[in-house]
C-alpha cells in the first residue's frame, strides 16, 4: 500500500516513464529468452532511434533513467545485468545520451565462465556497476558491429 501511495504521488510523467520503463524491461527480458541475441539487438537499435531526437523540455536525464531501472527491476521476474543494460541503452540512445553496452566474462573456482553486462559513458560505469567489476575481462564492443 506504501509503495502505490508513493507511485500515485508522482507527476503523470513520472508515472508514465515508470510504466514504459517496466514493460521496456519486461519485453527485453522475455525477447532475451525468445529471440537470437542478435536479432534482439537489431530491433533495440531501431526502437532507440524510432523517434526524432526530442525536445530538451522532454528530456530525461541519465540519472532519472537508471534510477527508474532499477526501481521497475523488482517487479521483472528474471530481470538480469543483460536486460538491465539493454533497456538503460535503449533509454539512453532514445533522449540522446551516449552509452555504450559492456558485456565481460570472468572464470570462477570451479573453472566455469561466468558473465556480465554493463553500461559505460564518458568512461563511467552508469548501471552494473558491482563491486568486484575489475575481475570482468571486457569483451571487444558491439559498436560498430554490422548486425
């Protein structure tokens, strides 16, 4: 009950965000389990530009979009660092920020591989950032890649 009287305090803009934001998530969760990887980030890349560039009075700031990640985050079954660094990119590119998915591999104790999936800008981790980060070896990036 706290948590809708909080969501029903919002502006209609913030409510708005957070609701595209949760099913944005929800769709690329479930696009990771239905479709090839790639194919799935076609279709996020035209998503991302399918709108010209926007206003700066609508513009949402990158702060605001992670923030709004991660609270929807909770209520995604399954919603991993992947579907979490896809949907931050898709917002990201979406109100004309710059941010660039980071997908690195670690091997663990018992010599599995193990992986995560991050955003970088200007040299900053802006969602995934975890404590033990460093142990990633970053993979080459997906910018640029013909898809």
């Amino acid at each position: 009950m706290k948590r809708l009287r909080k969501f029903l305090r919002l502006s209609a803009g913030d409510r708005n965000f957070l609701i595209v934001t949760f099913f944005l998530l929800a769709a690329i969760r479930l696009g990771l389990v239905l479709i090839q990887f790639n194919q799935l980030l076609k279709l996020l890349t035209k998503i991302s530009h399918s709108r010209e560039p926007l206003p700066s009075n609508n513009q949402v700031s990158v702060g605001k979009i992670v923030w709004t990640v991660n609270k929807v985050t909770r209520y995604v079954p399954g919603a991993k660092c992947l579907a979490r660094a896809l949907t931050t990119q898709v917002l990201m590119r979406h109100y004309g920020h710059s941010g660039e998915l980071r997908l690195g591999v670690a091997k663990v104790d018992t010599g599995k591989l193990e992986a995560h999936a991050w955003i970088e800008s200007q040299g900053l981790v802006i969602i995934g950032n975890i404590p033990d980060l460093s142990r990633y070896t970053p993979l080459p990036s997906l910018e640029g890649v013909k898809l």
